[in-house]
C-alpha cells in the first residue's frame, strides 16, 4: 500500500459500530495489513474483542495520570492490531468528546502514528451527536472516508441523516467525505431495501449488509470477534468481505441528506411494507415451532 487509508466509522450508540469496526480490523489484519483500531466513544468498549474480552486504559485516562508515554496508550490486538481508546469524562461531568480531540492530538503531536506506521487506521465514533469531539475525525487530515453503520431503525436512519448534514460542513474545508453505508443487522430484505432507499435518495451508496447473527453475539460473550472465533462461518465471511470492499473502496461522496420533515415523510413510506416483513418471519418461526 502507497498511502495510508484512514477511516472513521460513525452510527448511532448500539447499532454495531465496535463489533463491525472490530470485526473489519481482524479481517483487514488477517489479510496481511497492519491496522491502528481508535475508539472514539465514552463506552471504552471498541477494542475489547479484539483483546480477548479486556478492556484497555484510555487516552484521558492516562493524561489524568500523567503517563502519556507511548506504552500507555497504544495495546497489542489479535494478530498484531494496534489499539487505542481515547476515553471519556465520568458520566455527567464534561464533554462527551474531550477524550477524542486529546486522543487525535496525542496521536498526532508525538509522533506516534509515524511510529507504528499502519497502513490502516480506522477510528470508531459514536455518532448520535456530530459536534464538538466528535467531529473531530471528519476534519481535515484526519480520515479521508466516513462509513455509517445503521439497522433499518427509524432513529438508527436519522442519526445517519444528522451525519450527513456534519458531513456537509466540513466538506468545503477538506474534511472526510462518505465512503458508504453498512446495513448491520439485517433480518430481510425489505429491511435491505429500506437502506437502498435511503442511500439513493442521499445520493450515497451500500457498501455491505451485514444479517443478524447469533454468532456474533456468541464470539462477543467468549470475548472475541467473529474473525477469531468463528472464522469459518457465514458471518465471518461478510465481514471479510467488507474488509476487501473498504480497501478497495475510493469513493469520497458529498451526500444529499433529507432536511426538515422530508425524512420523517420519507420513513412513513416504509412502514407497511417493515410490519409486512416483520409478520411474515414471526409467521414462519411460528410455523417452523409448531412442528417441533
Ligand atoms: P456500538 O459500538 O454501535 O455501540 P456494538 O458494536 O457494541 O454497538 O453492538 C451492540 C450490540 O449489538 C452488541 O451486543 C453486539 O454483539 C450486537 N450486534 C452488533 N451487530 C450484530 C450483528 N450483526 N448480529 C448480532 N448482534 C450484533
Ligand atoms: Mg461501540
């Protein structure tokens, strides 16, 4: 690899943003590239599978204590995957994002990127608010491609929309543009379709879909990703996949996101058709149970 890809990987909290980010990293890792995994969300939690269930000291963490030397900060991941956590203020005392601006800062100034020398970094951001600390990776010079992982949730779909408008503000000043949409947790193919929809009418586009899966949750309870314990399902296929769309993935698109109550009007078309699929597969467990 030339240049190194930089990517930020944004959703709203609990849609899968850490086990897509993580699951993405140990498949890139494997394919032979080395890869620096940031979390960027006051949870601490991106990298944990990708450290056999342990969660790591953050960044803010070791700023507070003043042992912001370069072993304190960066941690050894499945395979060689270098992990960061940049950390958050304890719960209702601060900015949600001051963690993120320091972590990028530290990173930054000491050098350290330079020192690992990755080929890959992909920061994983928790994206329900786009201000402040969390904005700071779509700036100019930090990522260059933003991802969105989001379900066909209403609320999951409209965090993605808020994104876009971010994006637009720092798109003239050199900041990151999108790269795609990951549908995680996809249940059928209305739910699909819902996030096709939604990703022509913004002028974006599917990188991947990503079903709902057991396995996942399983491999998370052992403290791994599904790359590590479960390479050789279905799943872990999709998300080796994924990791060979992002590389070769060049698109920079400037979104066209739905403003005032044009998305909401935009959801209401997609009710039915939502219920519709929702009834058919209860239907069919419905049915399959009653043989047993
Ligand atoms: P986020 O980082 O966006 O807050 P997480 O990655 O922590 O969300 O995921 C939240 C929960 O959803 C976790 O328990 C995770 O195992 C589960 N999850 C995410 N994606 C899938 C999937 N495709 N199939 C099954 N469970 C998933
Ligand atoms: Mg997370």
């Amino acid at each position: 690899m030339t240049k190194r890809k930089q990517i930020a990987i944004y959703g709203k909290g609990g849609i899968g943003k850490s086990t897509t980010t993580s699951n993405l990293s140990a498949a890139l890792s494997d394919l032979g590239y080395s890869v620096m995994q940031v979390g960027c969300d006051p949870k601490n939690d991106s990298t944990t599978t990708l450290r056999g269930g342990k969660t790591i000291p953050t960044v803010l963490d070791t700023i507070r204590e003043r042992k912001n030397n370069l072993d304190n900060i960066v941690y050894d991941g499945y395979n060689g995957i270098y992990c960061v956590e940049a950390g958050g203020p304890e719960p209702g005392v601060g900015c949600a994002g001051r963690g993120i601006i320091a972590a990028i800062e530290l990173l930054d100034s000491n050098g350290i990127i330079e020192d690992y020398d990755p080929d890959i970094i992909i920061y994983d951001v928790l994206g329900d608010v786009v201000c402040g600390g969390f904005a700071m990776p779509i700036r100019k010079g930090v990522a260059e491609q933003v991802y969105t992982v989001t379900s066909s949730d209403y609320m999951a779909i409209y965090a993605v929309n808020n994104l876009f408008k971010g994006i637009l503000k720092y798109a003239n000043k050199g900041g990151a543009l999108v790269g795609g949409i990951i549908g995680n947790s996809i249940k059928n193919s209305t739910q699909e379709a819902m996030i096709e929809d939604f990703s022509n009418h913004t002028g974006t586009n599917v990188i991947n879909y990503v079903p709902r899966s057991s396995t996942v949750t399983r491999c998370e309870l052992d403290g791994v990703t599904t790359i590590e314990g479960a390479p050789d399902s279905e799943q872990a296929e999709v998300y080796r996949n994924l990791a060979r769309n992002v590389i070769e993935n060049k698109d920079k698109i400037k979104p066209k996101p739905f403003y005032g109550d044009d998305l909401s009007e935009w959801g209401f078309t997609w009710i039915t058709e939502l219920l519709q699929a929702e009834k058919v597969e209860r239907d069919n467990i419905q049915s399959e149970g009653s043989g047993i």
